[in-house]
C-alpha cells in the first residue's frame, strides 16, 4: 500500500436493502436509491442485505475449492486453457498481472466459470469471451456449488442494477437487459501463503485496480491458519482495500478497508458502469493486501456481471456533455473492449488485438505477387 495515501476505518460506506429497491413503497424506494447514489457515486462501492446468496452452500462451496486446491499440480495444469484466455477452469499462480503491477503478478491461484446460459450468436462471434464450462473429475459438489453461487450473486446485482438505473434517473430495466445473455463469469480464488522470506517484502495477493466489467459481486472470503483451520485476519494490514473518488482534501482518494456488515454482500462499480454513466459512477479502485504473517492463505470468490458484448461503451446520452466525451471517446463495443483489457492483464496474447482490424490484406498482396509474376 502507498505510505503517500491515508488510511481510514472511519468513512461510512452505506448498506443497500435488496427489498428496498423492489418494494412497492415509495420511501423504501427512496431510501435505497439514495444509498446507491451516494455509494456508487462517492466509493464505487455498497455493501447489500437481503440477498439470496445461502451462507450454508458457500461454505460448501469454498470447503469443495480447497479441496481442488490441494490436487497435484499435474492434474490442475490440464485444466489451465491459456487458448480460452484463462476464461475457464484453472489460472495457475504467476499468470494474471494488474495493469498497474508493472509486471509483477498477483500472487493467487482461481478458477472461472459461467453460471448462466449465454447468448449463443455472441459466443460464435467472440469465442474466447463466450467458451463452454469446463470441470476437475471427481467434483461434482464443487461444481453444484459454484453455479449456484454464481446464479444467486447475478439475481443480486440484477436487481441492484435496477436500483442503479433508478439512481441515475434512467429506465429500471436499461442495465438488466443490456446484460441479457454477455460473458458474466463467475470466479473463485485461493491467495497463496507467503513464507516467512516473502512476508513485508513487496508481494501483494492482488495488485491496485478497477474491474473491467459492469458490476462486480463479492460474497466475502475466508482466512486460513497455517494448519489449514478457517481463521480470523491474521493481522491488522490484511484484505481488501479500496480507494475513493479523489477529492480536495484526499486528491489521491483515501484507502478504507472494505469490511461489510455480518452476513452482506459487497458490490463493486466497473469500468463499463462508470462509463455508461459518465462518471457519475466510479469504478473502484481496490487491492488485496497480503498478511504480515506467513503461512496464511485466504479464498474469496466474485461474480462479474457484463454488457452484452454487442453494446455500445460510451456515456449514455443524458451522461454526455464536452467533458465525459473527451474522457470516454473513442465509443468502443463492450466486447473489443474486453478483448483490449484481457491483452492487457495478460491472460490473452498480444496476437488477439489483430483480429480487431482487417485481416485479408494478404488477399491483395497474393494478387499482386501474381501482377509480377505475369
Ligand atoms: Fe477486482
């Protein structure tokens, strides 16, 4: 973490009531549109209550993940898919780098997979963003887990996105069916333990960034000691960190430690959300620091909810004025747009930015080979 940025613990992040955005009352109405208002527009952040995420079933599903963790490496490697760009099965550790890493990667091992059925003219059109699952033998309460999991984070932020659109003075169901059918995936992470050489030196689990996608779904991880017992933060500096809006106090925003009310999810603001909304919605800058300690592992799992990979990347009209154009322009495709990032954070090869342009050239060249050898 940056000695240059404050810290605070004091900073109120509001609570969202997932039944407020769907009742009836006016006022209950209210209240959680003001919640998100001042959530998403100060913090990038919310925390949600209410949701239909089951406690009992996650802790199944994290349970069911270490236990994969802990197979031989062998047998994971045959599920990491550098051709399908990591989108599913295994991520080995020292692969995914943050934009802002500078080439060191995170010190993390995850999985992806998608819980819900996708568009299938989409998938034919992007086929690295749109693969099909694909699953370790022998896990089937890992699997039943997961895609239960993934679906009942996606019902949250579904309806969470309603509340947005709400708080943005736009039609309920702008982000709910711009979202029909896109590459949502859902992750889970094991953040390795550090031995006692790499602790205090400059390793983090996850370095400083903003998601790329619309909205992102965070059900809460969990400690491991070093006998492999769930246990409490191991020390004061460990977890997740976020970073607010700059203001003229804090220009380099302040870091506040993202530690939600017993039993909520936490949602975070995407790049595409603050996009779409010009920058009325900020995507949340956040890191996850590792422990002090050796010897301690942390999991956590995500859901990421996406545009369409067809939609348009670009504030919507009553977000444009001189100042977000300049900042957004060129409008990109929500799927060129993740193809860019994936290269970025290198889970995709370079080679992928080509097929973002012409690629028949050769077509001419062929012909013009013939010219002279006529
Ligand atoms: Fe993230």
């Amino acid at each position: 973490m940056s000695v240059m940025t404050a810290t605070s613990d004091s900073v109120s992040i509001p609570t969202v009531d997932l039944e407020d955005i769907v009742s009836s009352d006016a006022a209950r109405q209210a209240r959680a549109t003001a919640a998100i208002r001042e959530a998403f527009g100060v913090y990038g952040l919310i925390y949600i209550r209410n949701h239909p995420v089951d406690a009992k079933s996650l802790e199944v599903f994290y349970q069911s993940f270490r236990e994969f963790c802990a197979r031989p490496e062998e047998e994971k490697r045959k599920l990491a898919r550098p051709d399908l760009w990591y989108q599913r099965g295994w991520t080995p550790p020292n692969t995914e780098v943050a934009v802002a890493a500078q080439g060191q990667p995170d010190f993390k091992e995850c999985y992806f997979a998608v819980p819900l059925a996708v568009d299938p003219n989409a998938a034919a059109q992007y086929p690295e963003l749109y693969p099909e699952n694909i699953w370790p033998n022998d896990a089937a309460l890992f699997k039943e887990t997961y895609l239960r999991l993934g679906r009942e984070l996606h019902d949250t932020g579904i309806t969470l996105l309603r509340g947005c659109a709400r708080a943005l003075s736009l039609p309920d169901d702008i982000f709910a069916k711009a979202t029909e059918g896109a590459p949502h995936v859902t992750r889970v992470l094991n953040y390795l333990p550090l031995s006692k050489e790499q602790v205090n030196t400059n390793i983090v689990w996850g370095e400083e960034h903003t998601d790329f996608n619309l909205l992102t779904l965070l059900p809460g991880g969990r400690f491991f000691d070093p006998s492999g017992k769930a246990s409490g933060r191991p020390d004061d500096k460990s977890g997740l960190y976020l970073r607010t809006r700059a203001s003229a106090a804090h220009p380099q925003g302040l870091k506040v430690r993202g530690v939600p009310p017993e039993g909520c999810v936490i949602a975070q603001v995407g790049q595409q959300l603050e996009i779409l909304s010009g920058g009325a919605f900020v995507a949340t800058p956040h890191v996850i620091t590792a422990p002090g300690v050796p010897g301690y592992s942390r999991l956590s799992s995500a859901h990421f909810i996406h545009l369409h990979s067809n939609e348009v990347l670009f504030p919507l009209p009553s977000f444009q004025n001189a100042e977000t154009i300049r900042s957004y322009a060129p409008p990109v495709l929500a799927g060129t747009y993740g193809i860019k990032t994936l290269v970025d954070i290198g889970l995709a090869p370079r080679s992928a930015l080509d097929s973002l342009g012409y690629r028949h050239y050769d077509r001419l060249d062929e012909a013009r080979a013939l010219d002279k050898a006529l």
